[in-house]
C-alpha cells in the first residue's frame, strides 16, 4: 500500500508545483504508476486509496492545515511544502479513513518523509502524527475550534468562510452542515442510457452480467447509478459501444424540461463538453437540427467524440461566443443555456472548486449569464421556449439573474413546471427546480423554462 501512498504524493505534489487541478493530476500520475501489477483486485485497492487519499485531502485541507499548525511545534510554512503534504497524508488516514490501521498511516508516512528527500523532517511527521493519536485516544478531538459559527464551520468542513457565510444566509445552520457534509463525500457516477442504440434493461443486465451493482433512478427514464464493481470508465461494458454516457442525473433533467421534439431547431447555447446536448438529441430520435455552440474549440472537441460513440448525427458545432451570434435571430424552437457558473453545486465532484472560486468571479459570471441569457432569448421563435440552468446553488447565479431578465423583458414568463417532475425538486413557488444535493442525492443544480407571453 506504500506504492499508493507515494503516487498519492506525486498527485498532490503535481497540484502544488503545476497548478494542476485534482482530476488532472491524478490521471497524470496514475497513468505513469506502478499500479497495474498482475493482482487485478490489488491494482484496482491500491487506485482506489490514491483516488480517495488525492480528492479527500484537497476537500479537507482547510481542516488538516488547520490541525497540523496546531499540533507542530513551529511554524510548517517554513518548511517544504512537500512535508505538508505528506502530513496530510497522515492525517487524512487518521482522522477519515477507518480501514487504514493507525500504525500503518503513521510508519508509511515517516516512509514517506525519508524517500522524498525529508529524512531530517521525519521526526517530525512522526510527532506530529502521533501527538493526534495520543489526543484522539482520550476521547479529545484535536481539532480546536474556534467560537466564532462561520470559521468554526469552515474549519470543521473544510470550506472557505465566504462559501459557508453564503450557504448559511440562504439555506440556514442545520441545511448548511448537511450540505458541507455532502459535499466531502466520495461523488456517485449515474450514467444516461442510449435509447438510439439500447435500453435501461439491456444495459442493465450487462452490468451485472459483470458483477457491476447498478440502481435506477425513480422519475429518470435513462438513468442508472453506479453503486458497486466499478472500473475505469472506458472499460466498463457498452462503452465502446455507445450505449450510454456518464451524466450526472439531475443534469439529465434540463433536457427533459427542455422537451425537444423531433424535426425542431434547437440551440445549445453554451455545450461542450456535450452532455445535455447529446441527450437532447436522443430525445429528438436523432432528427432535426442542434447547433452547439461554445468558445472554446478543445471542449467541443470532446462534443465530437461523445457524438461519434453514441452514433448521432443531428449535431453541428459551432466555435465562438454566443453572446455574438446574431444568425439565430428567431430561428430556435427551443433553446438551452447552461450558463457558466461557479459550479457550487458539484463541490464534492470538482473539489478544487471551493477554492478556486471567489466572489468577485462570481460577479463576473452574474454579468455573463445575464447577457448569454438576453442573447439567447432573441433566438427563440414566437412560439417557442428557452430554458436556463446553471450547476450552482447561489441565488445570484440563478433565480436574480431570471428576475433581472424578466424586469429588461416583460415579454416573457416562466413556463409552468410539467407535473412528472418529482414534487420534492420544487420551490415553494413552483417555478423553478432547486436539486439541493444533500436532499435528493445528486448535484446540485438550477434549472427554469421561460416563454414569451403569447398574449403580447
């Protein structure tokens, strides 16, 4: 298991000197490791504790930099980040991981500290990870807090106070700590099936022909939830064959509540990499015309190679800002914007998210989806409709940004919400979806329909 915690190392230490993010570096590192011996089941525990050990520790930091200045004895900033790092590691295993002996956290990590070229520091990788079991073992936690609630918080689940400040205003105390405590879970995978090639039974059974646990998803007619025997995505069967795609469930629901028909004009304003956009061709039956635009020519790319799998045919690309597309005037029966965002609500699938982002990015995004969604508007046929969803629990992103655009357009309204939406995924006032994660166990995620007032 030592093998894993050194290429764990490499990952964390490729964030720190590249600026990688988690899932780039991990890959990265994975790909160049010795984890891929003859023993299957070991290669496959081994990937396993590095995927745990990289995403866990980059969600946790705050709490475990927090516990390591309070447990060392002089200042760790002075010291090579990578000591930091593997005193992470360490912790990590103590404090989150009950499968791991605490003998064998604390000696891999010494291990660690003297083939890294930290021989003289692992003394102290020694004591301070002993000195947290020495603390745990009288029943103390030794993590102090402080009693102030928005650092306390933050301290303890491991967020930035400007996210648990928004997080508290909006959803309140006891809804903020489940959402924290959501959000430092290991992510589910669902997967959207292909009904132009296949069906939920089909792959279905495919799955557990390969002793692959999977679930459905009640209300979510193409969704299945990976639960058990997972592999590498690539290698999992139907994949090759373009039987599904990896789409988390409640982005599923956009394409629903967009209602795409077949032989429609239908415009993705904002696509790559191309998730919602292939979905909506499945619903089409493969026939009528998507354009799917983006700005950045490498993610439409991986558009492409989705589109080739899953053998559709409907969609045409199209590179640059959409806040300058002025060909669509009028020409889309329906149209979807999923708005760049700042993503709060896949904290637990993007964990370099929560500290990346910042509150002046987030106004800055405010600004562009207000006018990616004024832009969009002015594509929609009379008759026609446009839904916007972002991947975020911030009001600001969302329900200010559809007020604003309602007060610039008093021409348009919010569509009544279908009645096969399950009631739980519903505001109080019935207009708009709010997938909260920590209720109904997927991302979480903003989603309204608007139409312009046939009366006018």
């Amino acid at each position: 298991m030592n093998s894993a915690r050194q290429t764990a190392f490499l990952a964390l230490r490729d964030i720190d000197r590249r600026d990688s993010y988690t899932d780039i570096a991990l890959d990265r590192v994975l790909e160049k490791s010795d984890l891929k011996g003859s023993d299957r089941e070991a290669a496959l525990r081994d990937r396993g504790l590095v995927t745990e050990l990289v995403y866990g520790i980059v969600r946790r930091q705050r709490t475990l930099d927090t516990l390591i200045e309070q447990l060392s004895q002089k200042p760790i900033g002075k010291q090579p980040p990578d000591l930091r790092r593997i005193l992470q590691i360490g912790l990590y295993q103590l404090r989150y991981l009950d499968q791991i002996p605490d003998s064998a956290a604390v000696n891999t990590s010494v291990d660690l500290a003297k083939s890294n070229g930290l021989k003289g520091l692992s003394g102290v990788v020694n004591g301070i990870l002993r000195q947290y079991l020495r603390l745990s073992e009288n029943n103390q936690d030794p993590l102090i807090l402080p009693d102030q609630l928005i650092p306390k918080l933050g301290i303890f689940y491991s967020f930035p106070d400007w996210i648990i400040s928004l997080f508290l205003e909006q959803f309140g105390q006891t809804e903020t700590e489940l959402l924290c405590q959501y959000f430092n879970q290991t992510p589910t995978i669902d997967i959207r099936v292909n009904i132009l090639k296949t069906n939920l039974e089909t792959v279905e059974k495919a799955f557990q022909d390969n002793q692959i646990e999977v679930s459905r998803l009640t209300g979510f007619p193409q969704a299945l939830r990976l639960i058990k025997g997972t592999r590498a995505i690539h290698k999992l069967p139907g994949f090759n064959e373009g039987w599904w795609t990896v789409q988390d469930a409640s982005t599923q629901l956009v394409s629903h509540l967009l209602d795409p028909q077949p032989k429609e004009v239908i415009i993705d304003a904002c696509a790559a990499p191309g998730g919602k956009t292939t979905h909506i061709a499945e619903l089409m039956g493969d026939q009528g015309t998507i354009w799917a635009c983006d700005r950045t020519a490498s993610r439409l790319k991986k558009l492409d190679t989705t589109r080739e799998r899953l053998g559709i045919n409907s969609i045409q690309t199209l590179v640059g800002d959409s806040r300058e597309f002025k060909q669509f005037a009028n020409l889309g029966d329906r149209v979807l914007v999923d708005a760049p965002c700042s993503g709060l609500g896949t904290l637990h699938r993007n964990p370099d998210l929560r500290w990346r982002q910042t509150p002046d990015k987030i106004q800055e995004l405010t600004q562009l989806q207000g006018e990616l969604l004024a832009q969009a508007a002015s594509w929609v046929k009379p008759q026609g409709s446009l839904v916007y969803g972002t991947c975020t629990l911030n009001f600001q992103e969302n329900q200010a940004v559809i007020q604003t655009f309602l007060e610039n357009h008093p021409h348009w309204r919010i569509c009544p919400l279908p009645a096969f939406l399950p009631q739980s995924f519903l505001e109080n006032n019935k207009q708009w979806i709010q997938i909260l994660p920590h209720r109904q166990k997927m991302d979480g995620f903003f989603i309204v329909k608007l139409e312009q007032d046939r009366e006018n």
